[in-house]
C-alpha cells in the first residue's frame, strides 16, 4: 500500500482528511505562493496545489497539495492576521459574493503522474453590522482563514447563500473529489 502524505501544515485540512480514516503523514510543502503576473485565480490555486503535492519526492507515495484563492470582485482576500483585519474584509465583503477557488492535486511519487481539480464556491454574505461583525471576529477568532469566516462554525449565520459543489472545499481539502483521485490509485477509502 502506497503511502499517503498531506503536502499542508493546515489543521483545517489535516481534520478534513482524518475524516476519511486513512493513516496519513503531513509535510511542510515549503511553496513560493505567489502569484505570477496577470496570471487568474483560478490556474493560481490549480498551479499551487501541484506545486505543493510534487514537492514531496518520498518514494511509495500519493501526495496531496491543496490551496485555496478566495476572491471578492477583482482582488484576492488574504488571512486576515489581526482581528482589525478580519473586520475590514467582512466589512467589504457583506453584502457581496465572495468566489473561493479551491485546488486539489493528488501526485503518485513512482509514476509522476499528477491528477488535478478544481472546486468553486460562492459565499454571499448577507448585509451585516458593524456590531454583527465584531461579535462574530471575536466569537469565531477567523484570523487564518481567507474571506474572514469559519462557515462550519459561527460564520454560517453570516451567509445568505453558499453555492458550489462540495462543502469541504470551502474549508481547504475538497473530499469529494479527493475521493475520486484515490479510488483512480486503486486506494479504497472505506
């Protein structure tokens, strides 16, 4: 049986994929996440995601790499840091759509093929106060995470809708798809 590596330090996508029941190992990806000139969001997260899985060259191996571009209007939303921060996103994301590109790659070490995918979700926020959104920074703390918001936690009562197809891709690790990628690597999860 291959060896399956999660090329993150996240906690948030390590959770996600102990949901899965597969012993798994966590590797710093070590990735230059910067974004290339003019290049979109979309190939941004897709090309991070490889980047990070084919960072990992142990043999015997299925590597996962993973990133997430969130984006409101034309500009990319960042971990906020500070509780200011977290704030001022929410503040000029209220009422708005929030576009989260979330990328997948998984990569077999002894074949060097890489399989890659990319899941999109849509976070409108409904319009909120300046007191709803104080409250909600210093309940929830989402300081680590793009957007400002922990949907599975607090931060759903922030959303008018979510659209997209797999809920664990807003949280960083699309296990739908995941899924898909492992079984293609005759790995079955129970």
């Amino acid at each position: 049986m291959k060896n399956l590596v999660l090329a993150s330090t996240s906690p948030y996508r390590a959770a996600l994929l102990e949901r899965l029941g597969l012993p798994f190992t966590k590797v710093a990806p070590g990735t230059d996440e910067t974004a290339i000139t003019g290049e979109p969001f979309s190939s941004l997260a897709m090309r991070l995601a490889e980047e990070k899985a084919r960072s990992v060259s142990e043999s015997n191996s299925l590597v996962i790499g993973s990133d997430q571009v969130a984006v409101l209007g034309d500009r990319q939303l960042h971990k906020p840091g500070t509780p200011e921060n977290a704030r001022a996103q929410l503040e000029q994301a209220q009422d708005q759509t929030v576009t989260f590109y979330t990328s997948l790659a998984l990569y077999n070490t002894d074949t060097d093929q890489c399989q890659v995918d990319l899941v999109t979700t849509r976070a409108t926020l409904r319009a909120l106060s300046s007191d709803e959104i104080a409250r909600y920074v210093e309940y929830d703390k989402p300081l680590d995470c793009a957007g400002s918001f922990k949907w599975e936690r607090l931060g759903i009562s922030l959303m008018h809708e979510l659209e997209g197809s797999d809920p664990t891709a807003l949280e960083g690790l699309p296990l739908i798809k995941l899924c898909g990628m492992l079984r293609r690597e005759g790995l079955l999860v129970p």
